[in-house]
C-alpha cells in the first residue's frame, strides 16, 4: 500500500486529493492545524474514528512553520510521495500579512523539501508543490504555457515563485522527484467561501431567500481560466506517476469575466441581471425574475455593488492557460466546463441557503458570515 502525505489536506484541494487516494487504496496522512474551533469539516465525511482499526485516513497536527514538526512527520509516515498543498491561499490576504505568508507559502515549501533531504529520503518520496497561475501576475503573453515568464504581483505570488523555484532546484541538485503543478483557478462547492466564485454563488443564494440583501464585489472585469477541483487533483496525482519528474500547467484554456460568473449564477437562480455604471458606481439591478426560486427579491431590486475596499493594490487582469502539454504527456481533459461548475456551486449554495431559511423560520437563525 502506498503512503501520501498532504499538507493542507482540510482544504479545498487537499479534501478532494484525499478521497482520491482513498480511492486508489493509498494510506493517506494529512496535517492539519490545531484550531479553536472544529477545521476537520471537508475531510469528516472519510474521516474513520481515531479508535477503529485498519485506518487509511490519518491526521497529524503540524504547521508548514514548523520545522521539527514537519520533519517529525515525514520521519514517522516515511511517505511514497508528498503533496504541498498547505498555503496561506488568498491573494488580497497576502497583502495584509505578506511576511505571515512568505513564512508558510515560500519557507514551507524549503522545510518540506529539507526535511525529505535530511531524512535520506529523496530517492524515495516523489514531491508535489502546489504552484499557481499567479505566478504570471502581469501576463507577458497569451495564453500562458509552461515557458510563458513570470511577473508576480502579490505577496502570495512572490512566496510561491519561490517556492517554483527551490522545487525545480532540488530536482536538478539533488535528483528529487519534485514536481510544480501550474494550476489556474479550480473551485467547487467546496472553495472558501472568500474566494470570488464561492463568494458569488453563496451571496445570490442567499439573497434569493432574502437572507442577504446584496453582494459587494472589487474587479469585476477580471478575467479568470476557471475549472473544477475534482478534475485538477487527478492531475497533481497523475503528475507523480510519470518515468521523470516535470512542471505542468493545468487549465481549462478558456476565460470569462466576474461579471459572467456573476450573470451564470444569477441566471440558474431565475434572476436576470442588468449592470449598470462603469467601475465603482456599477451595480446590478434585478430586471427581471423567472420561476418561482428567487421568491424574495423584487423587479429593481439592487443585488450587486461595487465596494473598493475588494480592489488589491496590485490586480492581475488576466489569466488564461495553455494545457497542451498536460493533455499530450498526461493525456487529460478536463471534464467539467466552467459554466457546468458555476451550476453545480449555485445549486450547492442554494441548498445550503434554504437550509438556513428553514431553521429561520423555526426560530433557529444562526448568524450568517457577512466578513467577506
Ligand atoms: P485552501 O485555502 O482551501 O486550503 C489551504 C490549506 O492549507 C488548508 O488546509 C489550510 O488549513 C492549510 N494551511 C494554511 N496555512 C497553513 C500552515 N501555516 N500550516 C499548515 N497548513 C496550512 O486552498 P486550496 O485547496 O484552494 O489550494 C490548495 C493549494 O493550491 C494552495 O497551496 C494554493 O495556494 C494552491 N493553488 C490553488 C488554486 C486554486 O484555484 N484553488 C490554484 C493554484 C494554486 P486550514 O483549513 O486550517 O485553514
Ligand atoms: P485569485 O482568486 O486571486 O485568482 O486566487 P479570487 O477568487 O480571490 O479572485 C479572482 C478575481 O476576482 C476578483 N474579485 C474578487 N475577488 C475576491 N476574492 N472577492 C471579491 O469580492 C472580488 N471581486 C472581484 C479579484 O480581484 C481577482 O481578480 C486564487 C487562489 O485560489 C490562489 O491561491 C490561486 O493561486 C489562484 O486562484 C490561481
């Protein structure tokens, strides 16, 4: 039976990447942090009481700050292969805590990468780093290949170039397996719900059912290479099954806007939307609801604002993937469009909603999270 270790496994990504490996019958072992409250909620659905017996899922409390946590780890799992995908994630986050965020994105990675070298581990355990599409930052071509330059534009990206980078090093000096998969922007029903597209979905569907009366957003012209989740952590899997170790840029090679991702989701709650403005005095305004779903909004009703407090001090504009080498030496496509997401996020969220207006009406309210 094969070992993974994941850092991040209570994330997005890392819950996904989880189930996978259940799947294909690895030992799967995860590092999560210690948290005041539970932080186990995308992962408890595999999680096996700590009491049973013949366990695949494991957990170990640990932080990618931690050195001698981190090696501790690695020593007592003795992991086939490692996947990096603990991060402090959020880009306009990165800029309140840049120092915070180069300490876990950027050393994290180099006290992962040692802790294997040190332990005599490198012929054995083949790494993954979780690198991204923001490592572009200020595009110098489109669409983006594997050969494309990098400008970063954020704290998070600077700490992930660097992270790119000691992860290609420590292939050419020290013959490791270490691979950086390139992904663009994945979510799912399962995104945080800070990130734009989750921010959307959960937002409208909330104010279908009147429990949200609007959704402040930055950039909404930003352009985005979104796909699925699911489908980009069989590549981070794939990525560490080929005869040598290489870096690969997983997209869907297509682009929309916020605003559509904003029309999509409007558009599966029966809500047709017109914006109206330019930049910060945009808003959109409900002009129209069909069905029966959006029962608390009413024709003129303003559901959209453009708050400035959500622009980033520096923005990247554009992002839009090349997965050519992906689909020839991986042989992948993905299997989910963007739209097809958006439905399946709405859909999620929409439930969710009316769970909360059930529980409303029964004299149940909880408080719903408005700090986005
Ligand atoms: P999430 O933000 O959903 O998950 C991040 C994970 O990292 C969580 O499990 C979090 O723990 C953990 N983490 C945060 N700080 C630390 C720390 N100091 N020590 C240990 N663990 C920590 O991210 P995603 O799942 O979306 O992304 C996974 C990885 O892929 C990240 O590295 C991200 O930067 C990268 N990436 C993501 C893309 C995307 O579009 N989703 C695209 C390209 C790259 P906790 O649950 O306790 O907060
Ligand atoms: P990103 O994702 O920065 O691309 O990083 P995010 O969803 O946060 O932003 C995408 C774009 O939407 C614009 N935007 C807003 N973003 C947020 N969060 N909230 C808003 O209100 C809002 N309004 C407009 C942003 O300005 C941006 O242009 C994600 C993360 O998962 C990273 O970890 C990962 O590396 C990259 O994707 C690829």
């Amino acid at each position: 039976m094969k070992k993974a270790l994941i850092t991040g496994i209570t994330g997005q990504d890392g819950s996904y990447l989880a189930e996978f490996l259940l799947e294909k019958g690895y030992e799967v072992h995860g590092i999560k942090r210690r948290a005041s409250l539970f932080n186990t909620q995308r992962i408890d659905h595999v999680y096996e009481d700590v009491h049973a017996t013949n366990k695949q899922l494991y957990l170990h409390y640990g932080d990618l700050t931690d050195t001698s946590n981190l090696t501790r780890i690695i020593q007592e799992v003795q992991p086939d292969e490692v996947y990096n995908l603990g991060a402090q994630s959020h880009v306009a986050v990165s800029f309140e805590a840049p120092e915070y965020t180069a300490d876990v994105d950027a050393m994290g990675t180099l006290r992962l990468l040692e802790a294997i070298r040190f332990l005599g581990m490198e012929e054995k355990t083949r790494f993954y780093q979780a690198s991204t599409s923001e490592l572009y930052g200020l595009v110098q071509e489109t669409p983006q290949t594997e050969r494309t330059p990098f400008h970063p534009r954020s704290p998070y990206a600077v700490a992930k170039l660097y992270s790119y980078w000691i992860t290609v090093n420590y292939r050419e000096a020290y013959g490791m397996y270490a691979c950086n998969g390139i992904l663009f922007n994945h979510e799912s029903p399962r995104r945080g719900e800070t990130f734009v597209t989750r921010k959307i979905t959960r937002g409208l569907a909330n104010i279908a059912l009147g429990l949200e009366q609007c959704l402040y957003m930055g950039n909404i012209d930003a352009l985005r290479d979104w796909g699925h989740a699911k489908d980009y952590v069989k590549m981070q899997w794939l990525m560490l099954q080929q005869d040598a170790p290489d870096d690969f840029v997983i997209a869907t090679g297509k682009q929309y806007s916020v605003r559509q991702f904003i029309e999509w989701s409007a558009a599966e709650l029966g809500v047709a939307i017109r914006f109206e403005g330019d930049g910060v005095d945009e808003i959109g305004i409900v002009a129209e609801i069909e069905g029966d779903k959006a029962s608390a909004l009413s024709v003129g009703d303003v559901i959209v604002r453009i708050d400035p407090r959500y622009f980033r001090p520096a923005e990247v504009e554009t992002l839009l993937g090349d997965p050519t080498k992906a689909k020839e030496k991986l042989g992948w496509v993905p299997e989910t469009t963007t739209q097809e997401m958006c439905a399946e996020m709405v859909a999620a969220d929409y439930t969710s909603a009316r769970r909360s207006l059930l529980l409303k009406e029964h004299g149940l309210e909880l408080p719903l999270s408005l700090e986005l």
